[in-house]
C-alpha cells in the first residue's frame, strides 16, 4: 500500500508541538487593525491551539 502524502497546504498553517498539541495562526489578524482595539489585536497576535477533536484529523493530513 502507498504511503500517506503530507497536505502541503496544512503544513505552512500549523505546526504540531512536542507535547502533541496543534498550533495555528487565528484568523482575523491579517489587515483592518485600526478598528480593532489593543485587547483584541493582541489576542490575535498569540497563536491559537486546536480543540482535541481536530487533533487526530489534522495528524492524519500531515502524516504523523
């Protein structure tokens, strides 16, 4: 049987840490931040971690 192949494009968006968590970029950050106060923009800054239900879909995808 062929071997799973990495999904190029989740991999440039999420990076798997050593505990085995998922961390990603948080959508909304990208332009228009004068209208956003401090808090939220700061917020947006930090990456975000995904909920354990994702977790073993995204592992799969990326081939881990």
């Amino acid at each position: 049987m062929p071997k799973q192949k990495t999904h190029k494009g989740l991999k440039k968006r999420v990076k798997v840490t050593a505990s085995g968590k998922v961390k990603h970029k948080k959508a909304g950050a990208g332009h228009l931040m004068s209208s956003k106060n401090a808090k939220r923009r700061r917020r947006l800054s930090t990456a975000g971690i995904l909920d354990s239900t994702e977790i073993k879909r995204i592992k799969v995808a990326l081939g881990k």
